[in-house]
C-alpha cells in the first residue's frame, strides 16, 4: 500500500484530505507538532508522527518507508522547504506535493494582482516565492500548488493554470484544493514538475467577493 507523509497535518486543507483518503487504499503518517491535538484517527491507516518541519532529523525519521510526501506547512516556509529538500534527499523519497500560494511569479494580473500584492508583501508573498524556488531547484518530483484566496465553502469547485500563465479567479474553497491534492496522490505520476494555480471558476474581480 501506498505511504504518504503529511505535512502539517493538524492544517486546515490537511484534514480533508486525511479525510477523503481514508475511503482509499493509502497509508498516511501524519507529521504534525504538539500530536495529542488529533483526538481521532483510524489506526488501520493513520499512524502519528510528532515533529518539526524546519528539524532535518525529525523530517528524515519521518520519511522512513514512505513513497510520497504532502506538505502543508506555514510559518517559517523557506527553512522547511530546506530541512525538507535535504531530508528527501537523504532518505532517497523523491515525490512532493507542495502547498504554495497564488501570486508567487507575479502572476495574478490587473487590479486583483495589485491587492494581492498589497495584502501579502511585506514578509509573506516573498517567503513563499523563495520557498517555491528552493522546491523547484531541488530536482524532486514536484507539484506546486498555487490556490487564490481560501474559502470554508461546502463546495468543490475548480480550475487549474499552469505556470506561465495568468492566474484566474480571486477564490477557491479548502475543500477544492484538498480535492486536487487527493487525486494527485491517487495518481502521482500526474502534474509531475508542475505549479498549478487554482481557482473557483467565474470568480474574477478586484478582490475576494466576501472582502
Ligand atoms: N488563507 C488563504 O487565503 C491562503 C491562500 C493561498 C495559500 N494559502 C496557504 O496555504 C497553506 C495551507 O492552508 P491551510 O488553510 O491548510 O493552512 P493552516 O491551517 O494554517 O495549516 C498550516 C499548518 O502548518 C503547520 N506548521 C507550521 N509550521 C510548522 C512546523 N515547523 N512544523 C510542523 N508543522 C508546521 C501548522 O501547524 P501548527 O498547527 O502546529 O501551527 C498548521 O497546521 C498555508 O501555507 C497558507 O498560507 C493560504
């Protein structure tokens, strides 16, 4: 059976996918900082790892066994791209799907990407940038995923661009993008080397609808 890491478990998008993958045949580690938080998890296919994912040796321990690695991380984003870089380097794991942000490449035009850039510079929007650099230079097999603006919304409903094109949209739901990460680790050898912007259709404006 298929072994995932998750990182960053305890993460908002993390838990839906966790959730959608007990229905299929994949064992999930879930790598996750202060662990008694998961109160409930399915033993036949969840085992917890407590760790931090900017500590090189707690990620490599981790990855024993595994054949794919998820992360969904925050916080000190370049320094956990590193650790992780040199981890899965060490232990030979080769496949990642990486959670990024819209707006990274400076691709989100006209009004909307202006926003953006007002909201995000300042610390985060180049923090991601850089941390994406450092996934895209490490010569894993990556997928870099780009959503808009998250919304809790009971809806799964997307669209992907590819990098190099214009972003689309101004939002799209957890729910969404946990969607595409599971079929992604259903089907690894798709979006391999990829940065996908995701979005809502029909979602175009100068900022978020709830803004
Ligand atoms: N909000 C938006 O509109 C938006 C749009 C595009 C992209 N994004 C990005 O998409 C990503 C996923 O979103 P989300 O809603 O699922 O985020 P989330 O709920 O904040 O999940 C991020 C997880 O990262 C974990 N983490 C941070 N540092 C860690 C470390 N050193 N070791 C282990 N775990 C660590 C956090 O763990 P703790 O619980 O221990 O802190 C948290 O559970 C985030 O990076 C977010 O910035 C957000």
């Amino acid at each position: 059976m298929q072994k995932v890491l998750i990182l960053g478990a305890h993460g908002q998008i993390a838990r839906l996918v966790e959730r959608n993958l007990l229905e299929d045949d994949i064992q999930q580690r879930l790598f996750l900082r202060r662990a008694s938080r998961l109160k409930k998890i399915d033993v036949s296919k969840q085992e917890v790892f407590e760790g931090d994912a900017t500590k090189v040796s707690d990620l490599t321990k981790a990855l024993a066994d595994v054949d794919l690695v998820y992360a969904n991380l925050a916080g000190e984003i370049v320094a956990e791209a590193e650790a992780l870089v040199e981890a899965m380097r060490a232990t030979h794991v080769k496949r990642l799907i990486w959670i990024s942000t819209l707006g990274i490449y400076d691709e989100v035009p006209g009004a909307y990407g202006k926003w953006n850039h007002e909201m995000l510079d300042g610390g985060y929007l180049e923090t991601y940038a850089a941390a994406a650099k450092v996934i895209e230079d490490s010569g894993l097999a990556y997928t870099i995923i780009r959503p808009a603006w998250l919304t809790n919304y009971d809806e799964i409903s997307y669209e992907l661009t590819p990098k190099g094109t214009a972003f689309k949209g101004t939002e799209v739901s957890r729910k969404s993008v946990a969607d595409l990460v599971a079929k992604i680790i259903l089907a690894p050898e798709k979006y391999i080397g990829a940065s996908l912007g995701v979005n809502k259709p029909h979602t175009d404006g100068p900022k978020p609808s709830w803004y």
